[in-house]
C-alpha cells in the first residue's frame, strides 16, 4: 500500500515538473517577443518594413 502510494505521488510530483518546464518555457518565449517588439517601435513611429510583409514577430 505504501509503495502503490509512494509511486503515485513521484509520477505526480513529474507531472507537474513537466508542466512547470513547459509553463517557463512559454514565458521565455513571451519575454523573448515582447524585446523584439519593443525593438521595432521607435518612439510614436513603428518600422514597419524591419519584419517581411506576412511574417510574424
């Protein structure tokens, strides 16, 4: 009983690694964005023609 308990919570506690990894993951990605948007703005004006026409940042 104690091991069928102690298994289930180290696949638990991996789970939740996994989803930690995934969530810091996305945030990286987010922030990553975000710099290269700001680097496109330049005061009030934005450089359009720095990004392709159709691709996105």
């Amino acid at each position: 009983m104690a091991q069928n308990e102690e298994k289930t919570i180290d696949e638990l506690a991996q789970q939740v690694e996994i989803n930690l990894a995934m969530d810091y993951d996305k945030k990286d990605q987010k922030a990553q964005r975000e710099q290269v948007k700001q680097h496109l703005y330049d005061g009030s004006k934005k450089l359009k023609h720095t990004v392709p026409k159709g691709k996105r940042v």
